[in-house]
C-alpha cells in the first residue's frame, strides 16, 4: 500500500472548495474499497482549502512554469535587497507588479475554465494578489504556493524578507494596518500611493483583458488553421489510399495482361514450327507433282527412276 496517488491529489485540489469535501470522500471509500486502509486514514485528513487558495493551487497545479518563474524573481529581489542595489530593486519592483498582475489573469482564465467555479466577479483576487506577493517574500510561502496544497491565502504587511511573526494565513482579504499611536501624519501619502496603485492596477487589468483578448482571437485563428490543415490531411490520406488502389488494380491486370502475352508468344511460335512443317511437306509434294507431269509428256521416261 503506497497512500494516496500524486495524480489523485492534484485533481483533489484541482476541484472547487464546494465540492472538495464529497470529491475526498469519494476517494476515501474507493481506497476502502480497494483495501488500502492507510491512503484511506490519509486522504481523510485533507482539509478544503478556501477559494483564494484553491485559485493559487489551480495555478500551481495547471502553470507550474509560471510558478517557478515567480520564485526565481523572488530571488532576485531578496539579493538586490540585501545587496542594497536600489535601482535594480526598483526595476524588479516594477517587474513584479507586472509579473503578478499576469498571474492573476491567468488564474481568473483558469477558473473560468473549471466548471462549478464561481463567476469572474466572485473570485477573491486581491487575496491571490496578495498570497503572490507573501511567495515573493517568504521561501516557506511560495514552498507552499509551489505544492499545490495551500489551505489558506497569505499576506505580508509589506515587501522583503519580513520575519516570521509577520506572516499571518488568513481566509478573506487582509485587513488594513492599525495606525500608530499619535498618529499618521502620512497618512494622505499613503492614501494618494494607494489611489496611484489602484490605478496602476486598473491599467494593467485592462491591458491584460486586451492581451487576452488578442490571445484568444490569435488561438482560434490558429486552431481554426489547424482544423483546415487537419482536414487537407485527411483528404490527402484517403486521395493516397484510392490512388494505391487503383495501382493495385493496374498491377493486377499488368499480369493478367503478361501472363495472356506468354501464352501467346507460345501459341506463335508453335504456329512458326507447324508453318515450317508445312511448306517443306508441300516442297516436297509439289516435286513430286512435277516428276510425275514430265513422265506423262516423255513416255520413254516412264517406269524410270528419276536418279537413273
């Protein structure tokens, strides 16, 4: 007994949370059934990952290049930082606003494709956003967000290498950070940073739902191509086979054909023989038609031997 499959885990949380707990409980008494006690006691203790965190494993599970694409700029944020390196951080910076504003496209594609997922406008995006961002931030996060596996979205206050105390699992939208005592005199910077970055959410979005669009037109313009050239194929397959078919029926007939010459040249050349037969045996009786005529018109010729 070897416990519960690879593949049966990633279509476990590959299903939507609402139907997570019957699609376990459908392994669980196939395992039974099948006698393996242990994949069984296994499988039970899988718990229903939230939606957010469902929409990261569909990522993970279905992108896993993208994935890891996300952990090797996360590698090289944490080395400009600790490096102090602030332009090139700056420019990772904004590579990775792009980078997870692609990913939360792709998820919102992915679960469009699942059916019994919730409707685009149900999806709790900014809790991928924000569980994205921790993976960026923590190695054990995006450990987790590799896995497939996550049970809760993630979120970091901030960005960097934030120490553990920091990082909280939660199931819903992080909430927003307690003002300090006295205080925020920042607090309209930070209101004005936030407006700018909804706003450079919204650019992306839209920029994205126009790439998409561009992409799904260029993939049926393609699929459409193959289909054509799918079908030129299959003609050409069955012009080839009739094409062989009609060879073979040529071919047939060729020995039909060569096997009936044979015979003939046969017969002719049997003909020949008889022919040559012929004409010696008519020599021969035209002289003697001969001999005989000159013994009638000269009788003392007659009871001669002509060789005498």
């Amino acid at each position: 007994m070897s416990g519960p499959s690879r593949e049966l885990l990633r279509q476990l949380y590959r299903t939507p949370p609402d139907r997570f707990v019957a699609a376990r409980d459908e392994a669980v008494a196939e395992a039974r059934r099948a006698g393996d006690v242990p994949a069984a006691r296994e499988i039970a203790r899988l718990r229903r990952p939230t939606v957010a965190a469902w929409l990261v494993n569909l990522l993970a599970l279905e992108r896993p290049e993208l994935v890891a694409d996300l952990g090797q700029l996360a590698e090289s944020l944490r080395s400009a930082q600790r490096e102090l390196r602030g332009a090139q951080l700056r420019e990772l910076s904004t590579q990775r606003r792009a980078v997870v504003g692609a990913l939360l496209a792709e998820v919102r594609s992915l679960a469009t494709a699942v059916p019994g997922a919730p409707p685009p406008g149900k999806l709790p995006l900014g809790a991928v956003e924000s569980t994205l961002n921790a993976a960026l931030s923590d190695a054990e996060v995006a450990e987790q967000v590799r896995s497939g596996r996550l049970l809760r979205a993630a979120s970091y206050a901030g960005f960097g290498e934030v120490p553990r105390p920091q990082l909280r699992l939660v199931t819903e939208e992080p909430a927003p950070p307690s003002r300090p005592p006295g205080g925020d005199r920042s607090a309209p910077r930070a209101r004005q940073a936030e407006r700018a970055a909804r706003a450079e959410r919204e650019r992306r979005r839209r920029a994205l739902a126009t790439e998409l669009a561009q992409a799904r037109t260029d993939q049926e313009r393609a699929e459409a191509e193959l289909a054509g050239a799918a079908e030129a194929e299959r003609g050409g397959v069955d012009g080839l086979a009739a094409i062989e078919a009609e060879i073979a029926e040529l071919e047939r007939q060729r020995a039909a054909a060569e096997e009936e010459l044979s015979r003939a040249k046969s017969a002719r050349r049997a003909a020949e023989r008889a022919v040559v037969v012929a004409r010696r045996r008519t020599g021969e009786v035209e002289a003697a038609a001969e001999a005989l005529a000159e013994e009638e018109a000269d009788p003392r010729r007659a009871g001669r031997h002509p060789n005498v």
